[in-house]
C-alpha cells in the first residue's frame, strides 16, 4: 500500500513537471515564432512568415493562459490545504516542481519548443491553402535563423519557468503563514458566556426579592390597623 502511494505522488509529480515544461514550450514557441517573423524581415531577402496569416499564435496563446490557469488552480488549492499545516511542508512541494537540474530543463523545453513552432507554422500554411516544400520554410525561411532563434527563446523561457516556480513558493509560503497566524488568532479568541435562559433570568428575580423580604417586619398602617 505504502509502495503504491509512493508512485502515484511520483507520477503526480512527473506530471506536474511535464506540464511546466510544455507551458515554457508554448511559450518559447509563442515568442519565437513572433521573433522569427520580426528578424525575417530585416535579416532575410524572403520571409516565409509572409506569405501566411498568424492564427497559430491565437490558438497558442489560449493554450498557454489554459495551462497557465490550471497550474494557478492547482497551486493555490494547494496552498488553501496546507493554510494550517506547516510552512516547510509546502515550500517543499512547490520546489517540487522545480527541475533537479536547469540544463536537462532547458533541452526538454527546447526539444518542445521545436515541433511546436514547426506545427504552428505548418497549421498556417495549410489553412492558407499552400504546402510545405522545405523544412526551412517553417522556420521563416531559414532554418539557420529560425533554430537559432528558437533555442534561444526555448532556454529564455525554461530559466523563466524556473525562477517564477522559486519566487511563487516564497510568495506563496508567506501568504500561507499570515493566513496561518490569523486563523489561530481567530481561534483563540475567549468566547463570551451564553446567555442565561429567559425562565432562569425570572427565577432569579424572584429568590432575590424572596431574600430582600425574608427579614422585613410589616408596614406600620397593618400593625395599627391589627391592634
């Protein structure tokens, strides 16, 4: 049972990291392809980015805020169940999600990165009616320019993903432990006494005029009036 938990939190964690990685990869692609086609027009004769209209960029940008909103979600539900546990506990969770090591990170969003943009541009063609003819093509016209250009932007994003993922669990703990110290001053604030039933309240009116009375004589005007 023990040995099964394990793996499922593992692969819930490579999950995780898979899904970072293809977030920088969206991303790099998303900034590669608007930076080919700026660089195309200056640094070469013909652009390929030219001939097409850019709706890949649309569907990739809604694939990233998609991406994007999930890991929010994900972290901060995160953070909404560790709001009474312990700080350590989930700042280790989130560091978690970190890459063990920043060249691997980088090449596996790079390697992403590449079909990507390919796809993209491969997806404008089509829909513009044309054919792909050159592997160069889908990367402006020059696959010298565009590869370069795009392992470029795929390390860019990866350092990003990772220094977000750092300043998010530091973000995140602090705001988990002002939350944590106010939902234990919450809970230890002294509760006021009920209040007494309205029968006991009458109850206690009468035995106190009882005792008022017990030792009283009578009124003069009844002692004369007796007599």
């Amino acid at each position: 049972m023990a040995g099964a938990s394990s793996s499922g939190v593992n692969g819930s964690l490579a999950l995780r990291r898979m899904g970072v990685a293809l977030g920088a990869a969206l991303g790099a692609a998303l900034c590669a392809h608007l930076a080919i086609d700026v660089a195309g027009d200056y640094l070469l004769a013909h652009d390929s980015y030219d001939d097409v209209a850019h709706g890949s960029r649309g569907l990739a940008a809604l694939a990233f805020l998609a991406i994007l909103l999930a890991a929010c979600a994900g972290i901060v539900s995160l953070a909404l169940r560790r709001a009474r546990g312990s700080e350590h506990e989930l700042r280790a969770e989130l560091r978690a999600l970190r890459p063990r090591s920043g060249l691997r990170f980088a090449l596996a969003v790079v390697a992403l990165t590449f079909p990507l943009l390919a796809g993209m541009e491969a997806l404008d063609t089509l829909l513009a009616g044309g054919d792909v003819d050159d592997l160069g093509d889908l990367f402006g016209g020059s696959l010298a320019l565009g590869g370069g250009l795009t392992a470029g932007c795929g390390v860019a994003c990866a350092w990003l993903a990772s220094c977000a993922i750092e300043g998010l669990a530091a973000g995140l703990c602090r705001a988990v432990v002002a939350v944590a110290a106010f939902l234990r001053r919450t809970s230890s604030r002294p509760t006021l006494p009920a209040a007494r039933p309205p029968r006991r309240r009458a109850r206690s009116v009468v035995r106190y005029a009882a005792r008022r009375l017990a030792g009283r004589a009578p009124p003069r005007l009844l002692r004369a009036t007796t007599a």
